[in-house]
C-alpha cells in the first residue's frame, strides 16, 4: 500500500460494516511500513477510535496485508479519507445535475415563459435516484 487509492481500495474490498466501515473511510492514509499503518483522522471523528472498532479494522486488513496492521493515528490531515473523496464526487455529480437540467432549452422555455420554478433539492443525478 503506497498511497491514498491504494487504501481506498482496500477499504472498498475490506469487507467492513458497520462503525468499523466508517472509522475506515474516514481515515486517510499516512504510510505503512513494518506491519504499522499510520492514519490521519480528523478531531471531529476522533469518537471513531474506540480499540474494538481499531481491531475490526486491523483484522478486516490482514487478509490484504498478510498480517494484521498495527493501527496508529495522527491528528494531522494528511490524506483525503475515502467520505472525503466519496463526499467531493457526489457534490460534482450534483452540481452537473442541476446544471445540466438548469441548462435545458425546455426548462428555460417552462420557467422564462410559463413563470415555472424549481423545487429546491428536487433535481438528482441519475445513479442518485
């Protein structure tokens, strides 16, 4: 494990439910060498750390990493957690979607002409549906 996607991906293919998912994605990656895997979480979601949700994780991990990592923490944001990056691609699938129907010439005709308007948070993007 090297980098961010990389961790991600493990976390993907984890097998993780539940807290223990979440302690997870919202850790970023720091490093992993010598069997120890350092993580970033922020203080928001230090609440996560509980030692049985730390274990779960380790153990979910030995099955990628042939041993189950020693887990330490840091408080510094280093790496974008997997909700981060999760969190950054819904909001860009958003805004296309009310762009792109904000944009329609159909749309525009109903609201310019016919005095229509739009429900706020009523416009999804098709694989939010």
């Amino acid at each position: 494990m090297a980098d961010d996607d990389a961790w991600h991906a493990i976390v993907d293919a984890s097998g993780l439910r539940g807290p223990a998912r979440i302690l997870a994605e919202h850790a970023g990656f720091i490093g992993y060498a010598d069997g120890v895997l350092n993580l970033s979480l922020s203080p928001d979601d230090d609440h996560l750390r509980a030692p049985a949700l730390v274990q779960r994780v380790a153990d979910a991990l030995a099955t990628r990493l042939g041993v189950a990592p020693q887990i330490r923490f840091e408080t510094v944001k280093s790496g974008e957690s997997l909700h981060a990056r999760n969190q950054r691609a819904r909001d860009q699938r958003q805004a296309a979607a009310e762009d792109m129907f904000m944009n329609d010439p159909d749309v525009r005709r109903l609201i310019e002409d016919h005095g229509a308007k739009v429900v706020a948070d009523s416009i999804r993007p098709f694989d939010d549906a």
